[in-house]
C-alpha cells in the first residue's frame, strides 16, 4: 500500500525534520507522519480531506 497509490504531501517541516503524506488507492488510505528529529513533538498538525475523523497510530495503536 506504502508504494502504491496517488502521495499526497501533507507536510514538510525542514525545522522540525517532520514529514507527513498520504498514499491513497480507490478504497484505502492511510496518512503516515515522520518525525526524524529526536525530539518528542506533540503538536503536529496538517490538513486532511477527513474533517472530524478519528485516527490509529498503528505503533502505539492509541486513537489521536
């Protein structure tokens, strides 16, 4: 799915080394944020085309 799709940038924070985008096919989509500083940033913030949904880190698995 990663490599497959339409990307969609969402974020590129050069400051921050945080990235975020989306990769979506017909029926599936999933958004995946990079953060490749060492720091533990938490608020990280973009827009999507899903106004009020909920989302799953699928590493904490933990709704944000």
């Amino acid at each position: 799915m990663l490599v497959y799709g339409k990307f969609k940038e969402l974020l590129a924070d050069d400051q921050r080394d945080i990235i975020a985008y989306e990769r979506k096919n017909e029926d599936r989509s999933i958004i995946t944020v990079i953060n490749n500083s060492f720091n533990d940033y938490k608020d990280i913030e973009f827009l999507t085309d899903y106004p009020g949904e909920r989302f799953l880190d699928l590493i904490s698995e933990k709704n944000l």
